[in-house]
C-alpha cells in the first residue's frame, strides 16, 4: 500500500499524528532539511528552525504541555504552486500544567516535496503565550 504524498493528505496525516501524541511520528513526515518559520514569534521564540532536528527538539515535550483533543476547523487551500497549501486551523485542548482551556487558530503555508515538508510558516497567535502554561519550547527560546 502507497502512501498519498499530496501535500494535504500528508498535512491531515500530521495532523493525525499530532492528536495521537506522536510527536516522532509527526517528525517523520519532515524533510531532513526542511525550514520550521514563525513569522509572529514574540522576542524570546525562535522565528525559524532550520533541520528535522531542530523542529524535532522544539517538539519534544509538546504533548506534556499542551494536550491536544481536536481540529474542528481545518479548511485547506491548494495555491497555484502545486506543492504548496494554506491552512487555516483550529486546534481545541486542554493544558496539562493548569487543565485549563487550550484553542488556537492558526494560518500555516506548507510545502511538501516527494512527501515531506519542507518549509512550513506558521502563523500563530503570540497573544496566547500570556499563559504560562503554553510555553513548551523552553530548550530553544
């Protein structure tokens, strides 16, 4: 059985892997070269990591502080460069340190190539970092 390599049906399967906590998993589906951008980091947060491992230890300890339970909203756009797709998400959870409320909506350009990412922007909300319990890249601010 082949896996599809089409840049949405690799982003739903990450997302998947993401709601399962397979981070390692997640971490699979990135080119080994492949460019991690956060265009809204506040000061302090990385903008950009460059290598599977550099987003692999940004990662790591995801799932111990942000417990994630759904995507209700995921539409996906193609663009006019084949590899390439917008997202507009919305990821809803819960946050282990303090069990409060987890809701994020999120604006990502990804580009997948032989079924890899390799240059994802994620344009995500800084303002939710007034919660210290979402502060889960401690090793690489």
């Amino acid at each position: 059985m082949t896996t599809n390599t089409a840049p949405a049906d690799v982003y739903r399967r990450g997302l998947r892997l993401l709601l399962d906590k397979n981070i390692p998993g997640w971490i699979d589906l990135w080119h080994e070269d492949g460019i991690l951008e956060f265009p809204f980091a506040p000061e302090g947060w990385p903008q950009r990591l460059e290598g599977r491992a550099a987003v692999a230890a940004y990662l790591r300890g995801y799932p111990e502080h942000i417990d994630l339970h759904a995507f209700p909203h995921v539409e996906i756009h193609q663009t006019l460069a084949p590899r390439t797709i917008v997202v507009e998400m919305r990821g809803v959870g819960r946050l282990v340190e303090t069990g409060g409320p987890f809701d994020m909506s999120y604006i990502a350009v990804v580009t997948v190539e032989d079924g890899l990412i390799t240059h994802y922007r994620d344009y995500w909300n800084p303002l939710a970092l007034q919660d210290p319990a979402t502060h889960f890249a401690g090793s690489v601010r």
